[in-house]
C-alpha cells in the first residue's frame, strides 16, 4: 500500500473520483453559455424585461386633462419596483400635478428622490 492510501485509511480511490467528478462538473458549466448557468427564479418574465431596457413611454393612455387642472403640469411618476425572485412588477405609477413655475426644478429633483419613471402626460402652453 502507498504512503497516500495508509495516511488515508486506504480511501484515497474515493476522494479521487470525487475530485475527478468535481473537476468535469466545473468543466461543462464553463462551458454553458451565460444565460443557461443562471438559475430559473433569476431569469425574469418578458413582460419585466421589457419594462426595464425598453423606454415604453407614459402608462397611462388616453389620458384626459380634468376640468379647471388645466394650467397644471400633470406627469405619470414611478419607483419602479421589481420581485426579484419572480420578476413581478410591485410599483404603480400615479399622476402628479405640478405648477408651471416648480416644474422646472421638480423636473430635476425627481430622479434624485428615486423616481426612475417620469412621463409629462400634459404641459400647459
């Protein structure tokens, strides 16, 4: 018997395989493209891909100016907030009215509050 195997309780044999295994296991995941070594609760639904690279625009559609808010700056804000384990969407964008003198400043402030999604839905003339 070898210095190894006596030194080993003669079960070098095991722990060899065992390397061996670990080694080509670490081989073929090099070899996996990027996307397929992610695990699948990492992967995100389209509809969340979509809304985080694409600038989709206001989700409000139609949207009508109420009567007597017409001097009024109306925009769409949102924190966008995402499930990270599912990729659901948990933020809701709302309206938000702004004077014509403050929306200048609020224009530049509101990124720096965490409002990543900023649409004017209507800006008096």
């Amino acid at each position: 018997m070898s210095n190894r195997n006596k030194n080993n309780g003669g079960n070098s044999t095991k722990e060899s395989n065992a390397e061996e295994s670990a080694a080509k296991d670490f081989a073929e995941e090099a070899k996996q493209p990027e996307e397929a070594k992610q695990p699948e609760e990492a992967k995100q639904p389209e509809e969340a891909k979509q809304d985080l690279s694409a600038k989709n625009g206001p989700v409000t559609k139609n949207y009508k100016v109420p009567k007597g808010e017409e001097k009024f700056v109306h925009v769409e804000v949102e924190k966008k907030k995402f499930n990270a384990d599912t990729g659901e969407r948990l933020s809701k964008p709302f309206v938000q009215k702004f004077n014509v003198k403050e929306w200048p400043q609020v224009k530049k402030d509101l990124p720096g509050l965490g409002y990543n999604s900023v649409h004017v839905l209507h800006e008096p003339k």
